[in-house]
C-alpha cells in the first residue's frame, strides 16, 4: 500500500477553468477549492473519499451504469511507472496509458496528479 495523503494539493486555475489535484487529496479539497471559483468537478457524494482512489476504481462501461464521475472531465494524469519513470498521460501523451487509467484495468503505476476541467 502506498500513502499519498501528502500529495494532498489542490489547485484551481479559473482563467483556463483547470484544477490539478494531487494523489492524496480528498474530494471534499476539491469541493472547496473549487467552489471558491464557481466551479465543480463531478464525482462521489462523500466528502472523504480519496480522488485517486475513486477515479482509480476500474467500472463497467456499457450505457446502463455510466462512466466513473470524473472520467469525462478527467485531462491528463501524472503518472510513476513501475519501473520509477514519472510520465503524463492524456489524449495527446502516451494515450494508450491515459485509456488504460480511465477503465482499461490497473497496475500501471501510481498517479500522483490529476488535472481536470471543473464544471460550472
């Protein structure tokens, strides 16, 4: 088990309505910096849940059950590979890993950052 309660920042760029969490961070962090902003990201109802720990939980994807809450608005993701290498996943880097993370299964390393685009 690996402790990311110390990478528990949380920070929001209102001008390009972006917000960078860290791995340990708490969706009730993101919930008030965030709010701060007039800005939200979808995600789980409780407070304490860990953002790593829901956007990291592998659903089933078919229409009925939906997407994770932050899958669609999730950006890119800071990753350490197994063998120690720190990589970003998105759409335009490595995005076989960044398709992997948002469902594709697991163990591809640890996420350490996640930035995503707030609703208003």
């Amino acid at each position: 088990m690996i402790d990311l309660s110390p990478l528990s920042s949380v920070s929001v760029d209102p001008a390009t309505r972006t917000v960078r969490v860290g791995g340990g961070a708490t969706w009730g962090q993101v919930d008030a910096a965030t709010h701060e902003h007039g800005l939200a990201v979808p995600c789980g109802i409780i407070s304490t849940t860990g953002v790593g720990g829901l956007n990291a939980r592998r659903r089933d994807r078919s229409p009925h059950t939906g997407l994770r809450p932050d899958d669609r608005h999730l950006l890119a993701a800071q990753v350490v590979l197994p063998d120690g290498r720190p990589v970003t996943a998105s759409a335009d880097e490595n995005p076989d890993l960044f398709w992997a993370l948002r469902g594709g299964g697991g163990n591809f390393g640890v996420v350490t950052e996640f930035t995503s685009a707030p609703t208003r």
